[in-house]
C-alpha cells in the first residue's frame, strides 16, 4: 500500500514523485522502497500522455539507463504532450540484480493485477494500474533478456484484433529501428502489466532491448535512439528520427512473429551450452545447444536441436538454465504490414 508521497519541482517543467510502497515481506514482516516517477509537462503543445516504465525486473539495466538518459536530456519546451517515466519499477530486484525479488520471490511481470495489501510485488503491481495506468494514452515498458538469454533486439508486441491499435502499436514498433521487431503470443498474459495495459484498450509495447544483464555502448545508446523516434513518431518531439543501425549481418529490421509453441522448453534445469546465436537463421534439426543434467553426472549431455525453420530471437547465455525462465525462442520473419498480425490469428 502507499504510505508516503513526496513532490519535487527540480527543472523546468519537470515534477519528481517519490511514492514509498509498502507490502509484506519474508515472514510475513512488512517492507517498503521508495519509487520514484518523473512527469514531463511539454510546453510545445499538445499531446498524448506516454508512460514509460523500466527495471519490472532487476537484472535488465538498458531500460532504467535510457530512461535516466531521458530523464536529464528531455528539454519539456520542446515537448509536445506528456511523459511519465518510472525508470525503476522493482527497486528490491535492481538491488539484488536478480529477475525477481527477493522478498517475496515473485516476478512483478507476474503479479499485476497485484494487492494493495499483498507482498511488496504485489503492492507495486497494484500501485502500478491504480496511479499510473490511468494517467497514461500509450505506455512503453523497457526490459532486456537479462541474465537469462542473448536475443535480437527490438519492440515486442502482441496479438490484436483492433485495427487502430494495430496500425498504432506496428507504425510504433516500426520507428524504434532496432535489428528485430517481434509480434508474440506469450503464455501467463493475465497476470502480466502488458495485458493490464492492452485490455484497456491503450497501446503497448515492450522493448527487449539488451542481453545477458550487460550494458555496452550498443545497449546502451540503442535504446535511447528507440525512445526519441517513438517520441518523434508520436509527434511529441519535431525532430529528425534515427536511422537503423546494422546488427550483425541484418541490413534492414525484421518483423517477426512467435506463437506460444515457439517458446521452447527444456525437460530439467542444468547446464546449457548454447552452439548457435541470436539473429542466426536456422532450419529443423540444426544444433541449438546441449543440457548437461546436472543431478546425473554419468549421463551424456543432451542435445538440443530445432524443431522448425526460422530465426533464433532468443537463446540462453552459457551457463546454467531454469526450466522456468528459460529463454529459447525460433521466430518466423513475416512482412512489415498489419496483416502479419493475421498470420498469428490463424495459427
Ligand atoms: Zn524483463
């Protein structure tokens, strides 16, 4: 629950909220962090209200990064409209550079509609779609694979079936002229802050914007050029937009589309070696990666092979892989138009 609010005016424009949230911790004992979210007044004009939220989870540090960036650089006299950033929306996670938190060991993309009076992910997932939700028109929610998984970088959106939300939410995955742009159908979408946006009827985007829980100057400025051209395309900002950078060999974006079955499992947690890379096409029975079963020491390490034709968007980094956040992804590149979304619908 909130027990605290706290105003500061700190530049032109430019408002800090500082909101302590409380909920309940290991043993039941209650636990508190402070968040804090910065409102944008543009003075240019008019204009949406754009949410951008970061750190859902703990171990991706492009969002919070670019949104701090944006915090600083954003000059609200050449705003049109409003921004809202909360740059760390899991602060207990961020300190633990862990996905969940470790308080409650809950993953915040997985308690919304949360509990004003339930653990402390649950009292920010609440706090979330009580205070900000309602404020914003179209809210952008910046992660990265984390320590989980190398992928190809981009917006990531999902299955609609209104055409102005479609045209909006593909017209803005478009402009964030990253190497991928991905149209999945995810499991778990109820409990998820995306599904609390889009039901709604609001626009949404994910960004996976970096990999591994690493920052370079890649993923670093990549996301920081994606959210001045979705300001520029929303007509918030008159300024020119950022060309695509080439990644790996992708001269142009890719507009890809993943089904629930594309998210690949593995049947035990254990060591995976990962034998190919984000961005690598591959076609059914190419070698992805081996698991060694950990527990069975005797027993040959397992091969892990494709099971279709496409484009890896995500693999686990070397290392051990959880069953339960294991990031292994073989996308279909579609073209960039509305339509793609229909490819989903008939699957
Ligand atoms: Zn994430």
């Amino acid at each position: 629950m909130i027990v605290a609010k706290k105003d500061t005016d700190f530049a032109h424009g430019k408002r800090l909220e500082t909101w302590t949230i409380e909920g309940k911790g290991p043993h039941g004992l209650l636990v508190s962090r402070d968040l804090s979210v910065v409102h944008i007044t543009g003075s240019a004009g008019p204009g949406p209200t754009l949410l951008f939220t970061g750190t859902v989870h703990g171990d991706e540090y492009e969002g919070p990064s670019a949104l701090i960036h944006l915090i600083r650089s954003l000059d609200a006299r050449d705003l049109a409209g409003h921004v809202i950033i909360l740059s760390v929306a899991n602060p207990p996670a961020l300190e633990a550079r862990r996905r969940r938190s470790p308080f409650d060991d809950m993953d915040l993309n997985r308690a919304f509609p949360g509990d004003a009076h339930g653990t402390l992910s649950e009292a920010i997932a609440a706090w979330m779609v009580a205070e900000l939700l309602p404020l914003a028109d179209i809210v952008i929610d910046i992660h990265a694979a984390g320590d989980d998984a190398f992928l190809a970088p981009g917006p990531l959106g999902h299955p609609l079936t209104d055409p102005v939300q479609r045209e909006k939410t593909l017209g803005l995955m478009r402009a964030f002229a990253t190497p991928c742009a991905l149209i999945a159908d995810e499991a778990q979408a109820e409990s998820r802050w995306d599904y609390q946006v889009e039901q709604s009827g609001k626009i949404f985007l994910t960004a996976e914007m970096g990999s591994a829980a690493t920052l370079t100057p890649q993923s670093y400025a990549m996301p920081q050029r994606s959210i001045h051209n979705c300001l520029v395309q929303l007509e918030m900002l008159d300024a020119p937009a950022h060309a695509y950078q080439p990644w790996q060999d992708w001269s142009q974006p890719k507009l890809l589309i993943a089904q629930q079955d594309s998210f690949l499992t593995v049947p035990y947690s254990g060591f995976f070696i990962p034998h190919a890379s984000a961005g690598q096409s591959v076609v059914q029975g190419d070698l992805l990666g081996t698991l060694q079963d950990v527990s069975q020491p005797t027993k040959e390490p397992e091969p892990l092979l494709s099971d279709r034709d496409g484009v890896i968007y995500a693999i686990p980094t070397g290392g051990v892989v959880d069953m339960r956040q294991y990031w292994l992804v073989i996308a279909q590149q579609v073209p960039w138009a509305v339509q793609s979304y229909d490819v989903l619908e008939k699957a």
